[in-house]
C-alpha cells in the first residue's frame, strides 16, 4: 500500500507522466505503448489536503521492497507497536484533529500507511464513526483478505479505494506479495461489488504496479478492472523501504539488496529526479495505532503525542528533522 501513496506525493498528473517517461530507454517499444495506452491519459487521484490515521500496524503480505513486507520476511518481524487501532480511540483522535483544525471539510482521511486496513476485526466500526464524523475516507488494500462487515455495512463515507497488484499471475504474486492471487481477484470483485450497493459513487483504482517480470501482465491486469468499471494506473515499482532506498542511492546496498533490485525492479526507477525543492509530506499529520504521530510515510520515526501536537509544534518537527534533510538532499521522497 505504500507504494500506492509514494506514488501519488510526485504530485501532478503531467509530473508523473515526466517521470514515467524517463524510464523507457529500458522498455524500448513496449514501454512506450504501455505509456500511451495506460499512463498518460490516466488520472490518478492525487490528495491535496490529506490526514492519516493508520488503522492496522500489520500486513500479510511480504512485499521485498516494503518496510512490513521486509519484516515479516525476516523470522518474527519485530513489533513493538499495537497491531490494530481501538474504535473508540480512533473516534477521540478524530474529535482531537478537528478540534486543531487537523482535519477540516475537505481533508481527505488515509486510514493506511504501514498496514492491511481490512485485517482490522472492527473495520465496520471504524467505518461507522468516519460516517459519523463526515469524514471522506481514503482506503488501499492488497485485497488478500475480505473485511468483517455486516449486510447493512454503509460505504457513504469511502471516496476512493486502491487495490495494489504486483502482477496479474500467480507467479507474480509469489515473488513479491506471496499471496493467493486468485483469491485476491475473487475479493476485488467482491468488495467494488459489495461497498457500491451503499455507495455507487465511490473511485476504485487498480494500481499495477510495473516490475521486469510482470510488464507482458498489464493488458490482462487492464482488461480485470475495466470490467469491474474500476481505474487503471499503472506506475513502476520503487523501494519503499528507507534505509534500502537510501543505501541504494549512495551504494551501499548489500549484496542480495542489490541483486534483487537488479533483477526486479527498472534501474531507472531508483535515480533521484530533483525536480522538487519542497516536500508535499511535510506538515502533514501521520496518527499510528497508538495516537503517536509519526514524521512521514517513508520512515518511521515518533514526533510526539497526537493529543499534544499542535499545528505550530508539527511545523517545527519537520523544520528541525535531519531525517528530512537527508531525504531532500538524495531525493528520496522522488
Ligand atoms: S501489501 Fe502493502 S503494506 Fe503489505 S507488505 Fe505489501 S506494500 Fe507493504
Ligand atoms: S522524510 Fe521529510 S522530506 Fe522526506 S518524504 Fe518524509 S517528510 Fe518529506
């Protein structure tokens, strides 16, 4: 799922399709037609004033160019935070973000950022109190698994939902999510179903994202969510791990970090574009599932109590952060 946001922070449609371009030396012909056919008419959603709370510390999947997925590769991931948010902290985080002006009328609500949103045991309550609150709801999800919800479940608050796909086979899917592809096709279908009875209004975007070994993959990945009336934006595939990106970039990586890149992803993908001078993540609130607001989606790292966070403190966090003088100086957040 974090690819999904990374990718939209390059900001503009017509930035993107830049960027998206650069990378064709490598694709030749077939690149190109993949540009023109799917990328630069596609309209991906971009958010423009956007708050996260992340409702689920914990993902299934094991993506090898994710932080989580990274983790619950390694024997017994570490953990040293709540895997789920409680629904009732949730609804005190929200009131606290309205009372600081935090979340405003059209302050789009990211209830992701590290985690699987549909793992949580009481999304339908967290759903209830988003409806409640009139919030517009911002969801991704691997699609691994289908969400506890009951047959009056109301998706009126749900703006947009991304489903991120690594490929469109099973072979696919066992070299990054190792999930059950076909039980992951089943659950789109499923849940664009299901979530439309309440709300037929809501955007679902197939996100594919674009390795070496999946490009022959993305007519088939096309055609699914045309059927399904859903979006189609696929982007390349980038390391959303900070540390793995960083020692890339100054070449530093380890021998398997570097061998798995070369072979997965497109090289271009990972040479930092300075096009941006200034961060769009910064001052934005970032709520983990124990009310800790976290620096930005590409490291995690505490910057205090939400409860204790005012709009003044959170400027300076991000003023003050060498974290974030380093990831503007190589160009991470590209
Ligand atoms: S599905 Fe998303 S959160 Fe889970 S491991 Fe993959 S990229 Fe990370
Ligand atoms: S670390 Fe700082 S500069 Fe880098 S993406 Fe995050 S907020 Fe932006």
């Amino acid at each position: 799922m974090r690819n999904d946001i990374k990718s939209l922070i390059i900001g503009n449609r017509l930035t993107q399709s830049v960027l998206s371009a650069l990378h064709f030396k490598e694709l030749s012909w077939l690149g190109w037609r993949i540009w023109f056919k799917y990328i630069l008419f596609s309209k991906p959603y971009v958010p423009k004033n956007e708050l996260i709370i992340e409702i689920s510390d914990t993902c299934n999947a094991k993506c090898s160019f994710c932080t989580t997925g990274i983790e619950n590769r390694k024997k017994g991931g570490k953990k040293e935070r709540k895997k789920f948010i409680e629904p009732d902290f949730f609804e005190k985080i929200v009131h606290y973000c309205k009372q600081q002006h935090f979340i405003q009328k059209d302050t789009n609500v990211c209830l992701i950022n590290w985690g699987e949103p549909f793992l949580h045991p009481e999304f339908e309550k967290i759903i209830e109190i988003s409806h409640r609150e009139h919030l517009n709801i911002y969801l991704s999800s691997n699609a691994s698994v289908f969400p506890k919800i009951s047959k009056n479940f109301n998706a009126s608050c749900i703006k947009n939902m991304v489903f991120s796909m690594p490929g469109f086979s099973q072979a696919s899917y066992n070299k990054i999510h190792q999930l059950n592809f076909e039980q992951v096709k089943s659950n789109i279908s499923k849940i664009v179903e299901t979530f439309r009875i309440s709300n037929p209004n809501i955007v679902f975007t197939l996100f594919f994202h674009i390795y070496r070994f999946n490009v022959p993959e993305i007519d088939a990945a096309y055609k699914f969510s045309k059927g399904l009336k859903m979006m189609f934006y696929p982007y390349f595939a980038f390391i959303n791990d900070y540390e793995m990106h960083r020692d890339f970039l100054l070449k530093k990586s380890s021998p398997n970090d570097l061998e798995l890149i070369k072979r997965f992803l497109f090289k271009k993908c990972e040479i930092p574009i300075k096009l941006i001078k200034t961060c769009p993540y910064c001052n934005r609130i970032l709520v983990n599932p124990d009310g800790e607001c976290e620096l930005c989606t590409i490291k995690r790292t505490k910057i205090g109590n939400i409860f204790e966070m005012t709009p003044e403190k959170l400027s300076k966090c991000f003023e003050e952060s060498k974290i974030c003088k380093e990831c503007m100086q190589l160009g991470l957040m590209n």
